[in-house]
C-alpha cells in the first residue's frame, strides 16, 4: 500500500495524513532500539544507592563544573562569531560562498580529535601560530582556554547552520519595507533580523551548548586531561570507565540527563504544527 493523492488526508481539512506503508514499522523500530536500548543499559547499570556519592565526589564536581563553565564561554564565542558567518553566508552572493559553507561545516563531519590535532598545530608551541604567541609568554595548547577553543571549533557549525537556515526563512519584503524607509545596514540587522531570528539563534544557542558540554576527542587531542584545569566531563568519565566503572555510569547517565534536556529545550522552540 503505498499513498496516493485520494488516500492522503490534507492538514487543512482536521484529519491526520496516513503514516505510510506498515513494513516501515520494522526498520524503524529497529532503529530506535538501536538508540534507546543503550541508554535503557545505562539506567539499568547505575547504582542507585551510590549514586549521590558518585556524582558529588570531588573529581567529579570538579569535572562537572569545569564542563559548564566552558561550555558556555564556548557558547558566547559561538554566537558572537557565528551569527556573522550565518549572515555572510545566507546574505551574501559571492564566487566560492558553497566552497566556503562547506568548510565552515566540516568541523560537523570530521572526527573532532582530527580536530584537535589540527588546533595543536595550530596553537602549539611549536604550532603556525603557537610559536609566534610562544614569544610573547602566551601558551593556549593544555589549558582551559583550549578547552574552549576546542568547544568553539567544533560546535560553531551547529549554531551557524541554525541561525542560516533561520535566515533564509526571513520574509524579504519585511527587510525591503524597512530599507526603503530609510532603515540602514545596521538599523536593518538590529531592529528586523535580530528578533525575527531570535528563535533559530536561541535554538542554535541550545545545540551549541550541548555539543560543547559533549567534547571528548578534540579537547583530549588539543588541550590534555589535567584534573580542575582541562579535565572536562567526558574525560572524566573515559578515565573512570578503567578505574571505577561505576562513576563512569553514573557520570554518563548525567551528561545523558543533560542532552535530554536540550532536546526538550530545543524541541520546544520548534514546535510541531
């Protein structure tokens, strides 16, 4: 059975549109076991009765707070450089825009402890700009400023292409109306684009924070595992998986708290209509 146009029911008329063909329950289901059954895993694994215990401990709370105050920091740098990106990148028509998206999003796809690398290379001591900053007593490379730059690099994308896609969704008579009325560039951006993408930007704010809070392979790579200094969640949770599986669990079912919460977050800025 497959639909047609007399058997697909329109929104406009109050019933709901037929889910399609029935053996797509089992491809589908399969995925979402293969999604959900993990994480089932994970609550069944924890040990409850020492749990409080487990997440207050001191390397624990350290790490936990370490991860939210630079994912945040990565956060702010990712709305201060990115909603300019996005605007470039929708608002602007020039030769090598779609060479230039795609390497603004390529931090999406590779593997971030590549990187990582690539950030070492970069801020290093021995790095393109490392060496340079090296004589002036400044060293980025296993320090918290590289966990936030490592947050930044690999979490930008997810803001940029959010508030893009929020752009292009922009009504450009609106822009139109308010440029013949006499509203310049920067009038335009503050007055107009500004609160209409304001959701996108929230959203794409949202997703930022969570891919940073998230970071394993680039800030291991770029800024080391130092306890209180680099050591964020993620790694805490990698070394405590050989020494004391249960923290491990317990560490992961908080960061798994945490993107559920996002999701919801996120979820509620884009309702479904």
């Amino acid at each position: 059975m497959t639909l047609t146009p007399s058997t697909a029911a329109s929104p406009r008329n109050g019933r709901h549109a037929s889910p399609g063909p029935r053996w797509l329950l089992l491809p589908a289901a399969v995925g979402m076991a293969l999604i959900l059954v993990p994480l089932l895993a994970i609550v069944l694994r924890v040990s409850w009765s020492d749990f409080p215990a487990l997440v207050t401990s001191s390397s624990s709370v350290s790490a936990l707070a370490l991860s939210l105050r630079t994912a945040a920091t990565s956060t702010v740098l990712c709305v201060v450089l990115g909603v300019p990106m996005a605007f470039l990148l929708s608002r602007m028509r020039f030769r090598g825009n779609g060479v230039l998206r795609a390497l603004v999003l390529l931090p999406m796809v590779m593997p971030p402890v590549v990187g990582g690398v690539a950030l070492l290379y970069t801020f290093g001591r021995q790095g393109l700009l490392g060496e340079s900053m090296s004589a002036l007593g400044i060293s980025i490379a296993y320090s918290t400023t590289a966990v936030v730059l490592a947050q930044t690099f690999v979490a930008l994308p997810f803001l940029v292409i959010t508030v893009e896609n929020a752009l292009h969704g922009l009504d450009p008579h609106v822009i139109e109306a308010a440029v013949m009325d006499g509203a310049g560039p920067t009038a335009v951006l503050r007055t107009i684009i500004l609160p209409l993408i304001t959701p996108g930007l929230i959203s794409g704010a949202i997703l930022a924070f969570a891919r940073a809070l998230g970071e394993f392979g680039a800030t291991i790579a770029f800024a080391g595992s130092l306890q209180g200094v680099t050591r964020t969640l993620p790694l805490e949770i990698y070394l405590q998986r050989e020494t004391d599986p249960d923290a491990a669990v317990a560490l992961s079912l908080l960061l798994i708290a945490a993107a559920v919460l996002v999701v919801g977050l996120a979820g509620a800025r884009h309702p479904r209509h």
